[in-house]
C-alpha cells in the first residue's frame, strides 16, 4: 500500500526527517510513536503532499504508483486520507456542505457524477450514527467554536465518509475523553479492511487498547528507531524514550 | 511537487476572459454626443413625454450643469467627458411582442448568451421578467397576472404615458433631483427602467425581476426606478446586471427610488456582474449609483446586494427611516478583482422612534484592486430608542489589494443603541490544504471559503437569485490564491 524509502525532508533549512523507511501493506494497522518534535506530523503532511516541505530525497509510493509530484487533492483522490492533529476552522461552511464537496469533487476526479442527494442523506446518517454524532451538529461551521475533542470526531466522521485507502491518523486520541475515545476507536475499527490500511500516530497506549497495531514504530530525530509489535507500545508507556535514545548511542 | 505560485495565478486570470464579453450587433438609434438643454428636450420628445416630465428634466439639467463632480470616495479613475456621451440609444426595431417568436432573433440569441433566455424565465417558478435592453424596454412578461391584483409593473416611459399621476406625485421624493451630481445627471437624461406599485394590503405573489444590460459603445444608461409599496403591502424585487465586454469605459448612473408606506416591506435585492476591466485594468463600466428607500410607520426596506462587476462601484443604498418602528436593513458582499475599485455601503437615518437598522457587509479583495465599505450611522433628535447593528468583514487574497473600512455614527440622541463590528481576515494556506487534503482543489475551495465567508448574505437572498449569486462569487475569483 504505501512504501517509504530513505526520505529526507526539510523547512527553511531545517532537517526534520532524515531517512525514514516505512512500509505498509493493506490490511494492516501502524502505530508511530515518538517523542515531541520527532517529525510525525510532518511526515503525515509529507505524504499528504503538504508543499512547505523541502523533499531533498526519498521515495513515496501508493499502491506502487509515485505520488511524490501529485498534489495534495490528487492524492486524496487516490485515498489518502489525513485526520489532522489541529483540524482547521472554516466559517460559514457546513460540515454537511464541506463533506459533500470533498465527496462529489473526489468523484468528479474519478469522472463519476455528484453523487445523488438521496444517496448523500443515507450516508451521511449512517456514519453520524456509526460516530454518535448528533445531526445538529453537522449543520454547524467547520470545525468553528467545535472543542477539541469534537474536531477529532468531526475528522474521523470525514474518514468514514470518504473511505480511504490508506488513513493516517494524527493524534486523534488527544483531546477525545473516555467515552469518545471508545466510540471513534470502534468506529475506526469498524472501517477497517483487509483493502485498507490505517497509521495511527499517538502518545499513549490507551488508544492502542482499541485498535491494536500489527507494528508500533518508534520514530525519533526524523527516522525509525526500533519496531516492534504491540507490545513495544507497553513497554513504552512504562519506560519512556530514554532507553531507546540510549540504545542509539 | 505542483506548486500553485503567483505566476500559475497570474497567466489564469490572464486567459480567463469574461464570460459575457461580447457584443451584439443590433441596429440602434443614438443620438449625437454631448449634453445641452437642447438634448434634454429631445430626449423627452423621443419619450413622447408631458410637459411636466420635460420641465422636470430641464430642471434637473440646470441643476447638475452647475454641481461638480464628487471626489471623496476612495476610488480613482478618469473622469468622464460628459460631453463625449451619447444621451440616448433604443433598438430600430422596436417591436410590439406578442409573443416571443416576435422578438429579434439576435436579441434573442443576446439572452441566450447570458443564459437569461426569457423562454427559461418564463419557465422559472413565478418570476415575472422586464428585460432593459439599451434603456428601452423591449419585453415585458406576467403582466396579466400582476394586473390582476392591481400591481403595475412596467417600464418607467410607459408610466410616465400611463399612470402619469403617480409618477408625479413620486418621482424624486425621495432622491431629489438636486441630491448629487449623478442623481442629477440621471434626473435629466434617464432613458428609462421600471416603475412598480403595490396597492394597498397586496401582497406580491411573485419576485419582479429586470434585468438590465448595457449594449452600446460609449453610450451611458440612465436607468430610474421606482418602486411604491402602498399601505400594508409587500414585494420583493430582483435586478440582475451583466455587460458587454467592451473597450471604452461605459458610464452607469442608476437611481432608485423606494417608497414603503405605513406597514409596508420592500425586499430589493440585486446581483451586480458589469463588466469589471480586462487584466489590466482596461475597460469597465463605471457604476455611480443612488439607491434610496423611504420608510412610513412600521415599515421595513431590505436591501440586498452582491456586488462583483463595474472597473469603479460608489454606490450606498440607504434608508430613510422617518415612520416610528421603521427598520432599515442592508447586507451586501463586494467583490473586487484584479484593478476593480469599490466603495459601496449604506446610509441609515434614523427619523423616528425605536427605529432600527442592520448592516452586514462582507468585502472580498483579491488581486490589486481596492474595496472600501463606507457607512453612515445617523441618529436624529428625535429618534427615541433607535438601534443599529453594524457588522463589516473583509476576506483578503493577495498581498497587493486593499480593504478599507470607513463607519461614520452621528447620534443626536442619548437613547440610541449603536454596536458596530469588524473583522479583516485572510484565506490561510492551512485553510486550503485542509480542502486539498479532503480532494477539493484550490479553486473550488476558494470559492467554498468564500461562500462561507458571504454566506449570511446569501441567505438573505431569494432562491433563484442565491445560485446565481454563487456561481457568479465563484467565477469572479477564479484562480485568486492568497
Ligand atoms: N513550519 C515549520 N517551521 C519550522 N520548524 C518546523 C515547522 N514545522 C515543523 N517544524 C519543526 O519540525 C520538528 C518536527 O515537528 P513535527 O510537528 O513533525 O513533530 P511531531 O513529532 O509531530 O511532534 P508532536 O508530538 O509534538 O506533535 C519540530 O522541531 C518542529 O518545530
Ligand atoms: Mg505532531
């Protein structure tokens, strides 16, 4: 599904990834792990095709296509699906309106018509109710005045509408308290597929009781430390990084 | 990877030309250029018009030959040659439809074009269509239906024929002819537009709608409009422009005259889409208009405006509200795009007592151009318990254009309740790599972002209108990435 090779990234002359290798193969669930500033949200805007990045080297494929010249839309097109970890706010558009653009333009790019109204409605109360979202809700402005842990819910309603091919959730788990973490994990879990796979970028295990991870990664000054399996996310939450950085000395 | 740069930008509005720009060849009759006296009369003699009418344009003229022309608005241009105008253009063929099989086939194709096809209208649930074609009315449909409840809807020359008494007793009320330069420029030579009466406790069973249009080289149009809600009544009025791309700059000086009575409403709601000026800022019609309603006791004006085209817009639409419980509404979005300078907002006047007044205006500046909102907050002596709410937003593109923001409040009374608000804000890149990201592409989330951006506007407009509106948001700011 997706295959990372050797990828270099920097901004204004910064290095932040410095030769990260990943695979992952439909079906299958990562977690990356790291500590702050490791660079896991910039290699999650990276392969979302977000263009601040100074991408000196390296290979990012999809389905073993190279997307590294596709725009972020297009890539989106193709079913890359990013949950952000500050989702943006955009007054005076609907959540309802908002997933219906991404949904219809999504088609347009496949060359498929709007998808029709009925179709959109049924949908749309499936997935609010798969997420408990109450449909007052959707007639909301994007993400304006919502609380931290209604964005998160709100990015992964958007992940269930749009069904991708691979998803990279970026925190998702922060700001969602007890009850929601369940709902959206489950909801997530729900989505999965053997055809699709899904990246998790988290902090904590808590979220991985949920969705449990084929491979935890540990990413630290730009690379991939160590993997493991799902008992690597254990260990970490009881040691901490100190002895991960040891071991890289 | 595909950057979206400032040159991608630059070559797209570039080969981006405007949609309506193109001309349709119909014979018309216009008269030598220049204005005098001599003019006026001939004008007024073309109309077939009383002595009154004649006298009242005469009167006009006097008046506006000795004004100069304002230049306090933030806009720059150069200034007409008065004197290089011509006063007067009518289609040759004026022809006395039946049916539309009767109307000139090119003129037909013309609406076509503008994909305002009175065959479509006509169609379209309950909008009743007077088409202003180079200043002569040349079709006017739904009248019946309209007559039967005793609305008169129709051009303001065949009012003048017709209904002559309430014409007179209207007419410049409420935009006296000496009001300002344009008004009184107008006064003199319009040439034509619509006149619209509600009778008493009626309320209009349909939106009225004109659609004016602008056809020839280097004529100006003068178009006046009044509309007259009697006691009780209601309509709902709907003006839609679009013009010829054209090289010459094409002067456009409208009055508008609203009159509700005593419990009275008046909706008037218009989509601007004139010809802004190419890339360079060539061409482009200039817009100088006078748009003022008048409010008896507990009556309500609206007005409603979106605002896309014209090189240069001065325009205010404003409300006098004289009549106790009166309120005074205005909600616009001005868009500006690449030289195009706007400096538009309203006037409200509070007369009487607990009147109230709302101000939503949302400027969109993209490009170098320049977008002023200027309003006046005035609040009479005896204007008890007045309130207003003002509330002005920008949404900027580019680094190169300008928002102003100019809020005037005079308040003669202690009891007044004035709250006025203003934000200025821009399109961020974290906004459009959010859309990008869900696969909406740059453009089309522009677009989304600004009808969010406008959206407490669009609301405000009628259905029909709204989707026009939209779509007309959307083409106007094709390609403008900030
Ligand atoms: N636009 C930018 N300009 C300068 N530095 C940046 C920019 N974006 C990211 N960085 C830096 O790159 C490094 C990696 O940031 P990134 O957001 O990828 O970290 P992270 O692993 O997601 O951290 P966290 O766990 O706190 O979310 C940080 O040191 C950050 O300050
Ligand atoms: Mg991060």
């Amino acid at each position: 599904m997706l295959k990372i090779n050797n990828l270099h990234a920097s901004i204004d002359e910064k290095s932040i990834l410095k030769g990260l290798n990943l695979q992952v193969n439909a079906g299958e669930v990562h977690a990356i792990m790291g500590p702050n500033g490791a660079g896991k949200s910039t290699f999650a805007n990276i392969v979302a095709g977000k263009e601040d990045y100074e991408v000196s080297n390296g290979i990012i494929e999809l389905n073993g296509e190279d997307i590294s010249e596709l725009a972020p839309e297009e890539r989106a097109h193709n079913g890359v699906f990013l949950s952000f970890q500050y989702p943006v706010e955009i007054p005076g558009v609907s959540v309802t309106n908002f997933i219906k653009t991404a949904i219809n333009e999504t088609r347009k790019a496949k060359g498929l018509e709007d998808m029709p109204a009925k179709d959109m409605l049924k949908k749309i109360r499936e997935k609010s109710e798969l997420l408990e979202i109450d449909r007052k809700f959707l007639s909301r402005s994007l993400n304006e005045g919502f609380s931290g842990g209604e964005k998160k819910r709100n990015e992964i309603f958007q992940m269930a509408m749009l069904e991708p091919k691979l998803a990279i959730l970026d925190e998702t788990d922060s700001g969602l308290d007890i009850d929601a973490l369940r709902i959206v994990a489950n909801g997530v879990n729900k989505l999965k597929s053997k055809d699709n796979a899904v990246i998790v970028i988290t902090h904590y295990q808590r979220l991985l009781d949920y969705i449990v991870p084929d491979f935890v990664h540990v990413l630290h000054d730009g690379k991939i430390v160590k993997t493991g399996d799902a008992s690597l996310a254990l260990e970490l939450e009881a040691k901490g990084y100190d002895w991960i950085k040891k071991e890289l000395v | 990877m595909s950057k979206y740069t400032e040159e991608d930008l630059e070559q797209e509005l570039k080969t981006k030309e405007y949609e309506y720009g193109f001309y349709t060849d119909i014979e018309s009759e216009t008269f030598a250029k220049g204005l005098n006296e001599d003019v006026v009369r001939a004008i007024s003699k073309k109309k077939n018009e009383p002595e009154w009418m004649t006298e009242w344009r005469l009167e006009a003229y006097r008046v506006w030959e000795k004004m100069t022309e304002p230049d306090w608005a933030n806009v720059k241009y150069p200034k007409p040659d008065f004197q290089e105008i011509a006063y007067y253009s009518a289609p040759k063929k004026k022809p006395k439809l039946n049916s539309l099989d009767e109307v000139d086939p090119d003129l037909l194709e013309t609406f076509k074009k503008l994909g305002i096809s009175i065959d479509e209208q006509k169609k379209l649930a309950n909008v009743a269509v007077d088409i202003v074609m180079d200043s002569v009315s040349v079709a006017t449909t739904f009248k019946k239906t309209l007559g039967e409840k005793g609305i008169i809807f129709m051009p303001i020359s065949e009012a003048i024929q017709e209904y002559p008494e309430l014409v007179k007793k209207y007419l410049g009320t409420v935009v006296p002819t000496s009001d300002n330069f344009y008004a009184a420029l107008n006064s003199a030579v319009f040439s034509d537009g619509s006149f619209c009466y509600i009778p008493k406790g009626v309320k209009c069973p349909m939106e009225l709608s004109t659609y004016f249009r602008i056809n020839e080289g280097g004529t100006g149009q003068f178009e006046r409009t009044l509309v007259v809600a009697d006691k009780g009544s209601y309509v709902s009025y709907l003006e839609g422009c679009t013009a010829p791309q054209r090289d010459e700059n094409q002067l456009h000086a409208a009055v508008v005259e609203l009159i509700a009575m005593d419990d009275a409403e008046i909706k008037y709601s218009t989509v601007q889409n004139w010809f802004p000026g190419d890339e360079n800022g060539k061409g482009g019609v200039f817009n100088f208009v006078t748009k003022r309603g008048l409010c008896e006791t507990n009556a309500k004006i609206s007005w409603t405006q979106v605002e896309t085209g014209s090189a240069v817009t001065w325009k205010y639409p404003s409300c006098i509200l004289k009549g106790n419980n009166s309120v005074g509404e205005f909600y616009s979005i001005a868009v500006t795009n690449h030289f195009q300078q706007a400096d538009t907002g309203t006037k409200m006047i509070h007369l009487g007592k607990n009147t109230k007044s709302t101000i939503i205006s949302k400027g969109i500046s993209a490009g170098q151009s320049q977008n002023s909102y200027r309003g006046l907050v005035q609040i009479n002596s005896r204007a008890e318990n007045a309130r207003n709410f003002s509330q002005c937003d920008s949404l900027l593109m580019g680094n190169v254009c300008g928002a102003h923001t100019f809020p005037y409040i005079e308040t003669k009374n202690k009891s007044a309740q004035i709250e006025h608000e203003a934000t200025t804000s821009k399109i961020g890149e974290d906004q459009l790599f959010y859309c990008n990201q869900r696969g909406i592409d740059t453009e089309k989330a522009i677009a989304l972002i600004v009808n969010g951006f406008s959206k407490e506007v669009l609301n405000k407009l009628p259905m029909e209108f709204a989707v026009e509106a939209q779509k007309l948001l959307e083409i106007s700011l094709e390609g403008s990435v900030g």
